[in-house]
C-alpha cells in the first residue's frame, strides 16, 4: 500500500519496478481530509504485463554505450599508427635498427670512414702578430672580425666571418646574429652593413658602453670601416680584415703640448 501525504494529492506515483511476471492487480484509493472523514473509490482492476528486456541492436547499443566508445577509439588508434608505419611517418625501432644494418653491410650504402688531417694551432709569436694583415678569409666571407685579448694581442679563438650584408652583434640571441657574452655589451649593441660598393659601416645602436674604432666613439650614423681598424663593443675587442682590401687607413698621430 502506497500512502500520499504530501502535495499534489490528484495523483500519485505507482512504483512497478518489483514485479516480475503479468498478474491481476486491484487498484484502490482513500482520501481522509483534515476532519477525519474517508472516502475509498471502487476497485478498479489493473492488468499488469512485465516486458522482455530489449534485444534489438539499438538497445543494446544503448546500454553499453561506453565500452563500445572505447573500443572505437582503441581500434582507430591502431588504424592510425598501422598508415603512419606503412607511409614511412613513423619508424619503430625495430625497424630503424634493421634498415641501419643492412646499409652497412651494403657496401653501396656504407658509410665510408675518411681520416682527417690533424689540425695545429699557430704559436702565437710576436712575428705572427705582425702577420695579421696576410690572414686567409673564407670565399664566402666579405671581412673577418678577429677577437683580440687586452685590445691589440690576437686571441687564439676562429674569427667571426662577415658573409651577409647585414650583421648585428649583441648579448640578446634573440635580437642578434653574433651573440658577445660579456657585461659590457647590451642586448642590441651594433650594426655592421655592407654597402652596394662594397664597403662597411659599423653603427651604435645606443650602447651604454658605446662602440669604439680605432679608439674613437662611433655614433648612430656609423662610421666607414677600413683594413686592419681595432674595433670595441664595449670591452670585447676585434680586428677588421678585408678579403680584398682597398686600402689601409693611415695612422692619425695626436700631438700634446704646444706646437714647435
């Protein structure tokens, strides 16, 4: 027996979840108000039938819904990864190992072993630094930058090579071409371009150190680079060579003191 004490009272709920099988069932309601009075309504005979549990495929598609959601994904993933190996994206290793054994024992694919000349460093004499202006400079290579220690002695470290029209030198990798770690070289710190003619000109970029040639400042508007000129951004010291040098600027001699 099922009781409604709460509202609506027009109409209430029978739970047929407990029954298994078809049967006959008589239906009954009573009301009592507030003052106690009842009334019961005539029996009403209700026929109750229990359905099968569906077996179509959309039911059964229904009710397991998220197993088959998996195992669709499971079997695309494996469709996907069988393309890549097939379409050569994707190498197991297994794979990868076999194919680099059989390219060496194929002696069409086997890499050859070639014994490179043992490379020496010049000594770094005082007759080699009078040498400077005869150093060699890649084809591809307008000019060299060759670092110094203490501004005049050469350092042992490669020459930076100057191969495009435009090179900007700095600490910042992403603003630069050539980075200079030192304290005193800012993040975008200058410019050197190559002209139509074929000269080049070395700007500051507003440096807090500034950018030196043959110990004079350099402004914004640049200054024309010549063969063999010391070149400082900041305390980072270089030597200007050309591959085909034009000329040498001559030396500017600064007198003190009265003139005779």
């Amino acid at each position: 027996m099922d009781i409604n004490t709460v509202e609506p009272f027009e109409h209430f709920v029978w739970d047929l979840s407990e029954y298994t099988s078809n049967g006959e069932h008589i239906l009954t309601a009573e009301i009592e108000d507030d003052l106690g009075l009842t009334y019961r309504s005539a029996d009403t005979s209700v026929h109750v039938i229990v359905g099968n549990p569906s077996t179509s495929v959309l039911g059964i598609i229904s009710q397991n819904r998220s197993i088959l959601t998996v195992i669709v994904v499971a079997v695309s993933g494996v469709v996907l990864l069988l393309v890549l190996v097939l379409g050569g994206r994707l190498r197991p290793g297994f794979l990868r190992d076999r194919r680099r054994k059989n390219k060496q024992s194929d002696p069409v694919t086997r890499p050859i072993q070639i014994d490179q000349e043992p490379t020496t460093q010049p000594r770094s004499t005082w007759i080699n630094r009078l040498q400077w202006p005869r150093r060699r400079i890649t084809s591809k290579s307008y000019a060299q930058l060759v670092p110094l220690i203490d501004g005049a002695q050469e350092e042992s470290s490669p020459p930076i090579p100057i191969s495009d029209e435009i090179v900007t030198f700095g600490t910042d990798p992403g603003k630069v071409d050539q980075v200079l770690d030192d304290p005193s070289v800012d993040g975008l710190h200058a410019i050197l371009r190559r002209t139509s003619e074929g000269e080049f000109r070395l700007s500051d970029q507003g440096s807090t150190a500034g950018t030196w040639v043959n110990y004079s400042p350099v402004s914004s508007g640049g200054i024309q680079l010549e063969q063999g000129d010391l070149i400082h951004l900041g305390r980072v010291g270089f030597r200007f060579i050309m591959r085909d040098p034009k000329r040498v600027r001559k030396p500017v001699q600064k007198f003190e003191g009265p003139l005779p």
